[in-house]
C-alpha cells in the first residue's frame, strides 16, 4: 500500500485544466496523485488518462471532493494518506472566474460562490492539509495566485481579483504562522501561472454562464496566454524540488510579458482560429 519512494501530490479541482496538466506531469516525473473535483464522471474519465501515465512507478487515484466543503477536503486528505502513507504536496487549485459583469450587476449567488471556491476553499484547503503536514512532520502546500494577486484591477474581474488578492496574503501569512509554528518544515507557497488558454477563460460561475471574448481581449490572449501543457513543464519540476517556505513559482513574469508585447509581431499565435 504505502510507497514512500514517490512523492505524493494531491491537487484539487483536477478533472481538466490546470489541475489535470499538473496532475499529468507530477505523474510523469515519478510522483502519486490524487485528483479531486465535483464531478464523479469528469473525475473518472481523467483518472484513466492518468492511469497510462508512468504506469510502473505511480498510481494515481480520484477522490470527489467540493472544496466549498471542509468535510470533503479532509475527507480528500484522509484518502490521500491511506492510500500512500502521507502527502507530500497539496495544490489549492480548483477556482471558479467571475461573470464579466461589475458588481452592481452579479446576484447574491454568483458572489457567494466566488468567495467561496476561490477564497474559502483555498482557506479550508490550507488549514486542512497544514494540519495533516504539522502531524506527520513534513510538506509543501501550493496556492494557485490569479489576476488580482498583484493589485491589478478591471471591472468585471473585482470579485475574482478580491479573492485572488485575499488568496496571496493568506498564503503569505500561513508562511509566517508556519514558520513560527513548524520552524519551516511546511513549506506555505503561491503558484502563479499566468493566463491560459482553458475553461476558465470563457466560462464563469463553474462553468453555468459564458463569458464572450472580445476581439481585444482575444488580441490580449493571444499574445500573453499558454496552452497549460506549456505552464506546467516549467512549474512542476520546480514545485518538487522548491525547499523554501512562503516561495513564489511564477510562470508569467513581468519581464516574460515585456518581451512578449515586443515580439509580438514576430510571433503570429491564434489560439481562437476556427472559433466564433
Ligand atoms: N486559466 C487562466 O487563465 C488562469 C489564470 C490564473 C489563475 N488561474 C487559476 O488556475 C486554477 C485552475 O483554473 P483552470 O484555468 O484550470 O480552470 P478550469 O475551469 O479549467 O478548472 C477549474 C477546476 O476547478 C474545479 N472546481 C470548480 N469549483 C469547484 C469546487 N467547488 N470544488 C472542487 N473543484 C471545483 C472545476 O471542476 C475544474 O476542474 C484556478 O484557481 C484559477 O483561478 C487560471
């Protein structure tokens, strides 16, 4: 049962996406996971990919999990640890984006359910798994960062930015209570990927509402935007042998960014051909 040669990764919202990329390539590079999300078919179907993965030297198992649900996040962390002993790395990663509409105009629910994926997720998320690393005495926790996390702001994303900007000094202050607390043995650290190209960007509210993007804004993405398969061949590796606490795996820096806005005209990228 219990196989302490590989590391173990536990990642929420992982049945596509980011999550699912980074599950493949954890996976790849030798390590366990566990996938979660709300969908028990979406789940399934990712897990068998998974399964073709490495397949001598890993294992992989899901675990329906809806982070707005701190039962079901120690519920994913008690699966996790019977199934592989321990967990060496757990990623807040399930999110949700907001409807590209100013506050004035977002119901009561879509607020709700911002704040509770986005930011109480991750909050639960952290104090679970920290609890399970300060008990079995080591582990690395990663909080996936998004537009806001550096101040930014834009109507239609202040919802989403004012989760991801909480998510950012949480994430710094449970680095601070983790060093105090556990002398840095638990590593409390922020992912930052940068735009890709995924659901999340056309999609809002968990996938219920669409989100039409704009010519611009396809202009915009087409220059700064990454297929997550590109993202996550640089974090991962990074994410396993980072040792820092209150560290910062950042794909899309500002200085990325600038050379991207000078290339731009060199490189003819068009991650929308063939769609409406
Ligand atoms: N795509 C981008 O441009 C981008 C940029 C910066 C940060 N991010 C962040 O990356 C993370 C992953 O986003 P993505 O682009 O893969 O989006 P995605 O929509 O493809 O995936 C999000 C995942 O979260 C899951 N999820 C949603 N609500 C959940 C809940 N209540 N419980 C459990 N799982 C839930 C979804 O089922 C899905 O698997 C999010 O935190 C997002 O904020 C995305």
């Amino acid at each position: 049962m219990e196989d302490k040669t590989a590391q173990t990764v536990v990642i929420t919202g992982s049945s596509r996406g980011f999550g699912l990329c980074q599950a493949k390539k954890f996976k790849e590079l030798g390590c366990n996971v566990v996938i979660s999300g709300v969908n028990e078919t979406n789940l399934a179907k990712a897990l068998a990919e998974l399964e073709q993965i490495n397949p001598q030297d890993t294992r992989a198992v899901s675990v329906v999990c809806n982070v707005t649900e701190r039962s079901n996040l120690e519920k994913l962390w008690d699966s996790a640890a019977d199934a592989f002993g321990g967990v060496d790395i757990w990623v807040n990663n399930a999110g949700v984006n907001s409807p590209d509409r100013p506050v004035c105009e977002l119901t009561e629910r879509e607020i709700n359910n911002i704040l509770d994926v986005d930011l109480k997720g991750v909050v639960s998320g952290t104090a679970v798994a920290f609890a399970g690393m300060r008990a079995q005495g080591y582990g690395k926790i990663y909080n996936v960062e998004g537009y806001g996390s550096n101040d930014a702001m834009m109507t239609g994303l202040t919802m989403y930015g004012t989760a991801k900007r909480a998510v950012t000094y949480f994430t710094r202050s449970m680095a601070r209570e983790s060093h105090d607390l556990t002398g840095d043995c638990i590593k409390v650290c922020r992912l930052s990927p940068g735009i890709m190209i995924t659901d999340f960007i056309t999609h809002a509210n968990g996938g219920e509402t669409s989100i039409v993007l704009s010519d611009k804004t396809k202009k915009f993405y087409n220059i700064v935007a990454d297929y997550p398969e590109t993202v996550v061949d640089y974090v991962v590796p990074r994410m396993i042998t980072n040792d820092k606490n209150d560290a910062k795996i950042e794909w899309l820096t500002g200085a990325k960014v600038a050379v991207r806005f000078l290339t731009a005209g060199f490189r003819k990228r068009d991650f929308f051909a063939g769609q409406e």
